[in-house]
C-alpha cells in the first residue's frame, strides 16, 4: 500500500497537471470504487467543478474542487495519473473524469481495493485521524505523552492510523531501526529519551521516502527507488547497515516485521 511519502510524492507530481482544469465529464468503471455518494449524484455534483488544488491529507489524496471536494485513497493497488490527449480505457481503470485541455484523470486499480469520496468538508473522512508526522503538531513530547498513556505494542501503535497519520508498514520498520527500539516494545515503557529519538526517527525516514519519491516494489507505484535505501524492510537474511547481524523477519499484529537483533534488542 502507498504510504504518505509515496501518496505526498504522488500529490507533487500531479498538482501542476490538475490545477485550473475544468471536469467536463465523468466515466464510474467499477461502482464499489465510489464510497459517496451515489453514482448519479457524483456526477451530477463533480461535472462543471475547476479543481484549484491538489494536496494529501495521511495517505488520502485531497483534490480541492470549486464547491466540494475528492478524496481518493490508494489502498493495495491504486493509481492515479494525468494522461493528455485522446484517452481510451483500460482494463483496470475504475474512474476516469475528463478534463479541459484535452486530458484525463485516470484511477486505475487492479486489486479494487481503492476508495473514491465526493463531499462537501474532507473532516467528514478525516475526522479520526491522528496528527501528521510533519506537522507542527507532532513534537517529542506530544508522542511520549501519547506513547505512555497507551499500553500498546510499539508496532501495532505506529501503524494506528487514529494515533498517527501516514505511517504504514515500510517506514514504521524504518523508523524502529534508526531509533533502535524493538517492534515488540510496549508503548507505555517508553522514557523520554526513546521518544524523542523515535520523533526523529519518523521524520527521517518519511523525508528520506520523500526525497527518493516514495519507495516502488509492491504496487503499482511508479518512479520511487527508495527501495534501495531500505535499512531492514524486506532486507531478511541479508546484513545490518550499521551493525553487520542478520535482518530478522517476524509477524506483528499479521504484519510482517522486519529488525536488527542487535540495534534493536527487545529489553524490558
């Protein structure tokens, strides 16, 4: 699934694309795809709309219209992309919505697992989720008090998006290595010093994706190369970056998890 550098990069890319375009028309290809609201209503309400922007809010994409706006979530398989000129469908696109200057806003999805919302205020969606990691809002001490009133595996903890917002499985394994903390740690044994070194650790790692545009291996994500810069994730058997010990693979919470014995010894 494509995490916030992966959606933000995505956001970057296609913003100068999308602003000051007119929707002329709108093709629904696969009705499940369209969370709100109805079909007819969707395209009653989105035809005529100019989109003034194009931002990410976690990992949901924020297309601002004139009177509402589209928040579209990439899920397992999604894919968003301009195409310009005459554009003739493919097989897995689920939405496509015409735009002026002869160019399409195609989402494209094998999996089916992507989500389409057209409403009025994005807190309708947005509402139960945690801060963004590189916002203002998110500081040392914000994440130990938020750590040690919870009594949760670090992990798990990370991946809440009610607790915070963008973080998915790559980076959350990136983040645990370079702050030296176990998957396995329980939230509320954190001290002061192990939070503020895992607030640093978050921000490297999601500006690290974002600087290498995201990471491409398992979706239809196109252009990242973070994946070779990958600390533990996906890095099982092979050497640690910073110690030489084996990359251990284990399940969290049905995730598969990847850590440094060594870097990250699992303590008290």
């Amino acid at each position: 699934m494509p995490e916030l550098p992966e959606v933000e990069t995505i956001a970057r890319l296609l913003r100068p694309a999308l602003v000051d375009k007119t929707i002329l028309d709108a093709q629904l290809r696969w009705r499940r795809s369209l969370a709100a609201p109805s079909p007819s209503a969707f395209k009653r309400q989105i035809i005529g709309q100019q989109i003034l922007d194009l931002s990410r809010r976690a990992k949901y994409l924020n297309i601002r219209l004139a009177a509402c706006h589209l928040l579209i979530h990439l899920r397992m398989s999604g894919d968003l992309l301009v195409v310009l000129g005459g554009y003739q469908p493919a097989q897995h696109d689920r939405l496509l919505l015409r735009l002026s200057d002869d160019a399409t806003l195609v989402f494209n999805d094998p999996r089916k697992f992507g989500r389409v919302w057209l409403v009025d205020d994005p807190n309708e969606i947005f509402r139960d989720l945690g801060p963004e990691p590189l916002s203002d809002e998110f500081t040392p001490a914000w994440l130990f008090a938020a750590l040690t009133s919870r009594r949760r595996q670090l992990k798990p903890l990370l991946l809440d998006q009610t607790f915070l917002a963008g973080l998915g499985n790559i980076y959350a394994d990136e983040a645990l290595h370079l702050a030296g903390l176990h998957p396995l740690r329980i939230s509320d044994t954190i001290n002061e010093t192990e939070a503020s070194r895992l607030h640093a650790a978050i921000r490297r790692a999601l500006t690290d994706g974002i600087e290498h545009n995201g990471a491409s291996i398992d979706w239809v994500y196109r252009g990242g190369d973070f994946q070779n810069h990958f600390r533990v994730y996906g890095r099982t058997g092979k050497p640690c970056r910073v110690c030489q010990t084996p990359i251990e693979r284990i399940v969290v919470g049905q995730r598969s998890t990847h850590l440094c014995p060594h870097c990250q010894p699992l303590g008290r």
